[in-house]
C-alpha cells in the first residue's frame, strides 16, 4: 500500500492536467463552482484536498473567501505561487494538513472534497472530523467514485486490448476493477470503510443529519454529448448518469438548521 502523502508530492503532472482547460478535471471544477454557486451564497470556504487550488481560485472569482488543505507539500506550494496576485497573503490560505487534522480555525460555510474519498479509508470519519469546521446553515459538497460506471468498463476494455504480460499491465488492471481510478488508491480495501455509488454517498450524509440539495454526475468519457450539458438532462438522463457516471458530486446542508 503506497503511502499517500509520498502519491500526491509525486503527482505534480497531474496538477498541470487539472489546469488545463480542456481536461476533465478541470471542466469538472468548473462545473462544481457552477454547483456550489446555485446553492450557497458567497462564504468563507475550505477545499480539503485542494491540490493545486483551482477550485478555490474558481470560487474566489465569485466571491468566497478562500482557503484549501491538501496532505501534499508540493501541491500546496504550487496553489500558493499561482495565488500570488489572486488572493491576499496566499501562504495563510493554502496550507498542508495531515490524514486527521486541518490546519484551519474557526468555521465555514462551505466545505468542499472534490476527488478526496477514494483516497480515504474511513469515510464516515472523515465527514464527521470535517463537519466540526462546518457552520449550522454551511453546505457540504463531496465527490465519490462510482467503480461500476461506464467509464470503468470502457477503460478496462481498452486496456485489455493493450494486452502485455507484465506486472505494471495487471496492476493497472486490478486498478481499475477495484477502485475505477488507473492509478488506485493508496487505502486497504481489507479494512476500508468506503462509499462506491451515489446512494451510498447519500446515506452517509443522511447519517449525520444532512440532506442532498443538488447533485452533479459525470461520466468522463469522450464521446459526443456524453459531459457537455450535465445539468440540463432531463430526468431519465439524470438517473443514467447517476447510476453509471464514474463522479457523483453531492451538495448537502441542514436544511433544518439553514431554514430552507
């Protein structure tokens, strides 16, 4: 099992991906920022595992007063120089955290974990460590990754096709069947407490009080109409995506508590 802060200071190829605009990752932020501001008035927020930052650079565009964590020491310094005159003292807004604290005081009206809980062994005990940095009427938004999705059955065909008798082939192939991710995760599925599916991402929150008031659902395949207008789908293409996109991406509040 790789050690996870060793993973993402070795993954700076993929933060220059997710700045690229023509990337899923960073039409998937986008789209997330999109989400975030249809639900929830500008606000002090928090990115837990912010890599590089452009969530929060997205939502600073729009008004929140950003901050982000990430367990990546070269992820953080990469938000941090393309901070600098974007937001006011980057260093304090961009820190590193460990697997079970984070470097902030005080509460937020968003927290967001985009791509966060496939590295994660224990999800409930995540949502419940970061939901005491989450005010009463704040809104929780948090991706999953689906492993029976179409992406995941396109991705293992094309890589079966790619056939080589070598240990790289296979583990890439236990990957995916696994995790739906090429790379894996750096978790022990023996003991890992996890959430594969929209509805189980849903039951999660339900636990602690939360309730889903808006959703995005993607399938990362690049094919025609596939990710091109995702909120827009009518209701048959909204249960298609959420059962067979490869991200679901939930927005949660308390809506007892936010009076809505």
């Amino acid at each position: 099992m790789r050690d996870p802060i060793q993973f993402w200071n070795d993954s700076d190829e993929f933060a220059k991906v997710a700045r690229d605009p023509d990337s899923f990752f960073a039409r998937r932020t986008a789209l997330v920022a999109e989400l975030v501001s249809d639900h929830i008035s500008p606000g002090r927020m928090l990115d837990i595992g912010c890599g590089a930052g452009q969530l929060c650079f997205d939502l600073a565009r729009r008004g929140f007063d950003v901050y982000g964590a990430d367990l990546s020491s070269v992820q953080i310094e990469m938000a941090i120089k393309s901070a600098r005159g974007l937001l006011d003292v980057p260093e304090q807004r961009f820190k590193v955290c460990t697997p079970h604290s984070l470097p902030f005081a005080g509460r937020f009206d968003l927290i967001t974990a985009i791509g966060v809980l496939p590295y994660v062994e224990d999800h409930s005990a995540f949502v419940q460590r970061s939901l005491s940095l989450l005010k009463p009427a704040g809104m929780f938004v948090a991706s999953c990754t689906n492993t029976l999705s179409l992406f995941t059955l396109v991705a293992v065909t094309r890589h079966v096709r790619s056939f080589r008798p070598d240990r790289a082939w296979f583990s890439v192939l236990a990957n995916l069947v696994t995790t739906g991710l090429w790379s894996g995760t750096c978790v022990d599925f023996r003991t890992a407490r996890q959430c594969g599916s929209a509805a189980a991402l849903d039951r999660l929150f339900d636990q602690f009080g939360l309730t889903m008031v808006g959703e995005l659902d993607l399938y990362n395949l690049d094919w025609g109409l596939f990710d091109r207008s995702p909120f827009e789908r009518g209701r048959f293409g909204r249960i298609l995506s959420r059962h067979l996109g490869w991200t679901h991406v939930g927005a949660y509040r308390l809506l007892n508590a936010s009076g809505t």
